[in-house]
C-alpha cells in the first residue's frame, strides 16, 4: 500500500485519461475521504456531486479550461476524464467569508485519495461555474468551488527541477508532461 509520503511525491496532474470506468464504491470513498479532510472550525460547509453518466461528463468538460501552457492541452474526446468531483460551498452552513480553504482541504484530500487507487487526476479551477451550476441544477445557497477530473492515466507525468523560475509546463520529446518544481532549498525559509 502506497504511503501518504509517497502520494504526495508521485502525484502530478494527468489530462488525458483512458476510458475505463471508476468504480462506484472508489468514488464513495473519495468523497468520504473529502468529508473527512480539516476544515476551519470544524464548520464542514462543503457538498460534494460525482459526475459519471456519459452526457452529463461532457456537458461538464464544456464548462472547463485545460492545461494552458500546452499548445493541444486538451484532451480529446477518447482521452476525457470519466468523472468528475465537483466541490460545492454550502451558504446555508456558511454563510459568508471565502471557501478557499476548505475548498483546497477537500481537493488536496481527494487527489491524494485519488493516487492511492492508481486514479489519476487534475485540479481544474478555469471554470464557466454559472453554466456548470446550470447542468447541475444547482439550489442557490450552493455554490461551485472547483473541480477534480478523474480517470485512469493515458499519459506520464512527472516533477522536474525548476530553471530560472519558469513554471511552465511542458512535453519532452518522448511526450512525457514535464512539471517544475522549487527546489527544496529554495523554498526552505529555516528550519
């Protein structure tokens, strides 16, 4: 079984993803993990939608912005995520203030979750959420935080040192999504 160490050193956002399904009881316990996850207060003001029926995922790919450093960053139709974790802040719970927080618990959580499984993923916030709250036939206390794009790999990805701190990512010749990352003594205040 993966350690939480290595989740964190091995995941990186995937954006082209094979078509097999996610099993529905993975994703329940992702969305059980995300309820789990630390939230200011213990508030726990967020709700959580699972997008898996076939016209209502690409309804949702319409309302998102993939990978923009890349020339063709968007996946093409058989390579689309298979499901979606939709982050919704309830204001019925809270009422005012930023959700960022606990929107950036839950996603993190999930992504980790995700990675354990050998479910691949990627945190999309360029989104149409006035639409997206449309398919979904949202109440109006709920709104649309961010999304996390699940299926299983269709491509590699991995973390690279950071030049001259371009953040850009990029393909190598072989295809493999190149990711810069600080270094360790960079972003190492003291200790």
């Amino acid at each position: 079984m993966m350690n939480v160490y290595d989740a964190v050193m091995g995941r990186r956002s995937i954006r082209k993803f094979s078509q097999t399904p996610i099993l529905k009881e993975d994703l329940l316990d992702l969305v059980d993990c995300a309820r789990m996850a630390a939230y200011p207060a213990n508030v726990q003001p967020l709700k959580f939608a699972v997008v898996t029926e076939k016209e209502m995922l690409s309804e949702v790919f319409s309302c998102t912005k993939w990978a923009g450093y890349l020339e063709n960053g968007t996946p093409e139709p058989e390579q689309r995520p298979v499901a979606y974790f939709v982050v919704l802040g309830d204001r019925n719970i809270k009422k005012g203030g930023d959700l960022q927080v606990e929107n950036g618990a839950a996603c993190m959580t999930v992504l980790l979750a995700a990675k354990e499984r050998g479910i691949a993923s990627c945190w999309l916030g360029a989104l149409n959420r006035e639409k997206l709250r449309g398919i979904l036939s949202l109440p109006e206390h709920l709104e649309v935080l961010d999304i996390v794009a699940l299926g299983y790999p269709a491509q590699d990805s991995q973390a690279v040192e950071m030049k001259d701190g371009n953040v850009k990512y990029y393909l190598n010749e072989d295809g493999v999504l190149q990711v810069p990352k600080r270094s360790l003594s960079e972003v190492l205040y003291k200790i």
